[in-house]
C-alpha cells in the first residue's frame, strides 16, 4: 500500500528492517489475551450480587476516568495518564533487585515523615476537649545489616498545632517531653518484628496475591473489596520491606486491578496511584502513593478531603505524609 | 469466520469474547512489527500483546462503521508505544535499534545488506532528527513510513483530518531532511 517512496521513508525503513515476532512472542501475545478474555468471562458469569477480586477489577475500569479528574482537583500534583503504565511499572519492579549487602555492609534508607497524632484532651489538662491532634514530623534514618537486623535512628521535630490553645497546652504539661520532641531515639530490631505481616509468604502470582490480601483486609474488619485498605496494605508491602522483586511487581500489579486512578508524577520520572476512601476514622480520605522511575515507593500521602469540626482540623489536611529515599548500601552506621 | 470483517468480529465478540482472537491472528504480525520498528524487539513483543488485551478491553467502544481496525489497533500501539518511551526515558534513543538491524544484514542479500549497514550507520543522528520533530509530525511520519498506514488510515488512527495528515508528513519529512543531510 505504500503510496510513495520517499527518500526519508527508505530511510527509516532501511534502518529498522523488517522484524519479525519469534514464537514465543505470539504464544506470549496469545496467552495473554485468552487470560483476558478468561477474566471478562469469569466476572460475567459471577454477576454483581457476589462481591469479589473480579467486580472490583471491573468497577476499577468504569471509575477511572472519574476518579482521575478528582485526583487532579484534590491532590493539585497529578495529571492523568493511562492505567497500563503500571503494568510497565511492575515488570520495572521485577527487574530491580534490592542492592546486595555482604559482611559490614548496611542497607541505608532515610525518610521523613508528618503523622498526625492524637491524644486525649485530659494528658494536655484541656478536660473539656476528648481528643486533640497535632502534627507531628520525624526523620528517620534505617539501616538494615547482613542478617536482616535493623538499627534506626528518630528524630522528632517540633509539632504542628491546629489550635494556639492545644500548643500552649502541649508545652504547659510536658507532653513535648513525652513525644521526645528534639530527641533521636536509637533502636535495634530484628528483623522479623518489622517485617510486614510475614511479607516473604505473601504470593508472587497477582490473583493469588490479591485474595490474600482481601483475606487479609478482611481479617482486620473490613469489606473484602475496600479498596482503600487494600492500597495501604499494599503501601505496607512495599514500604520498608524486604519484599523480594517479584512480590513488589505482583503488589504494584495488584495495585493496578484495585479501584485507584494512575498518573504520571510531575517534574520527575514515576507514577502515583490515589484512592479516595473513608478511612479508619471514619472520614473520607485520599491515599496517594508515588513510586520512582526504579518502581520504589518513594512518597505516601493521606490526605483528610472533610472538616473534622471536633479536632479543628481542615478539609485538606495531610495527616501522613512520608516520603522514603530508595535503598542504599553503606559501609557504616553513619548517614550517607 | 473468515469473511466477516474485523468490525463484524468486533462486534460478536461483544457477547462472546473468544471471537477477538480472530482479531489477534489477523493482525499481531503487522503490530508486533510496527511496534518493535518504534522500539526494537525487546519490548516489542510485550507492548504488541498489550495492544491486544488493550483493544479487547475497549471493544465496546469500536466503531463498527469502519470494516477494518488496523488503524485502531495502531492508534492503540502508538499510545502504548509513547508510554513505553517516557517511561523508559534512558533508553528513548531506541526509536530504531541499529544494533539488531545490523545482524539482520548479515542474513541479506549483498546489495540490501549494504543498504541497511549504511543506514545503520546514520541511526543516532536519525534518532536525533526524530527526536527534534513535533511529536504530532514524528506520528504521522512513523505510522506511514514504519506502520506502512495510507493517509485515510492514519486520519483514521489520530482522529485528524486527511490534510491534517498530508501536512505534518511533508513537514515531518522536509525537517528530517534538513536535519539528515545525505
């Protein structure tokens, strides 16, 4: 069909050649469409009134487009991209092993982080108010040894205070003094107190992973197919663990099967996937985890979307943010 | 099977999904190649099989007045491809890998194998040239001469209008000639 020759057309044809598939390129190509067509047909055949994996995957398809609008106005830093980036993401994942470490060597990642914490009215001598919150921003500094064994170091910085009377009531009673604020605190793990949930049992296989993790979420009180649980678990995967490369290809994966928008990190290489839900205390939130171009997790936000009248707190508040710098391997207990 | 078209197909497969394999063994061949043409052939064949589970997931929304969906799927393989380059940014440069044309010359017959170890030669400082296009132009260039798409179906894969796809190829190739010298 080819209408002209043109000299640049020759070009690039003389340059790129003829390819052609191999074998197992079309029996790769073939199995993965008859695994989707697999899926479709399943989930039809399911029907709705049973929630599962599958009614998730297809109501992940419906909302996306709505969902990434919304992430764009409430999150301010996303701009929408196809949901297939994260399946380029996952097979990232399972190409990038965690750094080797050998004797004396350490495994280094830093991270900062903003938790929002809460404590009873009375601990401020505030007995009038049940709970109050504020702001509270670590530096952490971890490393982990040839064995698995963790030493971390904590600083604690100066909280941030929603209300002028809770911060004078904060110092007044000493509880800086209880946060540790000012302090870093030493600590040493083994390993498999930290370890998340036993995360080298976790699946490799996505479908097989992704009904642990509904068992799992379910385990701890809520609907098997929530989707913001199962976002945390899976940052909970991800985020300090010694997952192995093909578990976090399956979570990222997973991730993409979930109800969650996907777009492309602005001014640097990487994704974000955000999931709004009502979380753990019963308030509507937006999740937003961001990976590096490495397939790392490199930043977790939760963002509160509603006015919390009762703790003062504003719609748009950031109650986690953390942010994590990829793994590195150092020849000493000093920070690189 | 065999005479409908790729839209009658399209749409049976609506009601039963294993129809859209027919679709797979028309076409894989030419979108694995326009594909690994864009990005050499070691992603090739993982981007041409998304392209089909892809499609398949948005069949619903073919259009079935068109009788043939190559430009479709092509449309879907130029997206996929576009992602694939900015997710892998350190190995953009591979619009046309050189390397692997290079052992394909060996297998060709003398006067081609000169052709192509020339053009193999002029690979990086074409990469550079494409990489200067605009990226509508560098489609329009690419779907015709590397997708080996008419002007009809490229209007039809970008959803611009024929001229429109007349325009950005003539500018496509004069700038590349400018930035090509022979």
């Amino acid at each position: 069909m080819i209408a002209e020759a043109h000299p640049v057309d020759t070009l690039l044809r003389g340059i790129t050649g003829e390819p052609s598939p191999t074998h197992a390129d079309v029996l790769g190509g073939r199995r993965a469409l008859l695994r989707a067509i697999a899926t479709e047909s399943q989930r039809s055949t399911r029907g709705v009134s049973v929630p599962s994996i599958w009614w998730r995957r297809a109501t992940a398809v419906l909302s996306v487009a709505a969902l990434v609008v919304a992430a764009v106005a409430v999150a301010g830093l996303l701009r929408p991209q196809p949901v297939t980036a994260l399946g380029d993401l996952a097979r990232v994942a399972e190409q990038v092993e965690a750094p080797a470490i050998s004797s004396g060597e350490y495994r280094y990642a830093g991270s900062t982080d903003v938790t929002l914490e809460f404590r009873a009215g009375s601990e401020l001598g505030l007995d009038e108010r049940d709970t109050v919150v504020y702001l509270l921003p670590h530096v952490r500094d971890r490393w982990v040894d040839e064995a698995g064994s963790i030493h971390e170091e904590l600083l604690t910085l100066e909280p941030r205070f929603f209300d002028p009377d809770v911060e004078a009531a904060y110092y007044a009673s000493g509880v800086d003094k209880a946060d540790r604020v000012g302090e870093t605190v030493v600590s040493d793990f083994a390993q498999e107190s930290l370890t998340v949930f036993g995360v080298r049992e976790w699946p490799t296989d996505t479908d097989e992973l992704l009904d642990a993790m509904g068992v799992y979420v379910s385990s701890q009180g809520n609907d098997v197919d929530a989707t913001g649980p199962l976002v945390e678990l899976a940052a909970d995967l991800l985020r300090w663990s010694s997952a192995t490369p093909e578990l976090r290809s399956a979570v990222i994966e997973a991730l993409g099967t979930l109800d969650v928008e996907v777009t492309e990190r602005i001014d640097v290489d990487g994704l974000a996937v955000a999931v709004t839900f009502v979380d753990v205390s019963g308030i509507r939130s937006r999740l937003i985890l961001e990976f590096d171009e490495d397939a790392n997790l490199v930043r977790e936000r939760h963002v509160w979307l509603e006015d919390v009248p009762a703790l003062g707190v504003p719609a748009g508040t950031v109650v986690l943010d953390s942010q994590l710098s990829p793994g590195r391997v150092v020849g000493s207990l000093h920070r690189p | 099977m065999g005479d409908l078209t790729d839209a009658e197909i399209i749409a049976a497969s609506l009601s039963d999904g294993s129809e859209f394999s027919v679709v797979f063994d028309r076409y894989y061949d030419t979108v694995y190649k326009y594909v690994a043409r864009r990005i050499g052939s070691d992603a090739a064949g993982d981007i041409a099989s998304e392209v089909f589970t892809r499609a398949f997931a948005v069949r619903h929304k073919y259009d079935t007045s068109r009788p043939l969906c190559r430009p479709w799927l092509y449309g879907i393989a130029s997206n996929l491809v576009r992602d694939h380059l900015r997710r892998q940014k350190r190995r953009s440069r591979a619009y046309l890998k050189a390397a692997s044309q290079e052992e394909a010359a060996h297998d060709a017959p003398i006067s081609e194998a000169e052709a192509r170890a020339s053009a193999a030669l002029m690979a990086p400082l074409v990469n550079q040239a494409l990489g200067k296009l605009k990226e509508g132009d560098r489609e329009v260039l690419l779907l015709f001469a590397l997708g080996e798409l008419s002007y009809e179906e490229i209007a039809t894969s970008m959803a611009i209008p024929i001229g429109t796809v007349r325009s950005r190829l003539a500018r496509a190739r004069r700038r590349m000639q400018e930035l090509v010298p022979e």
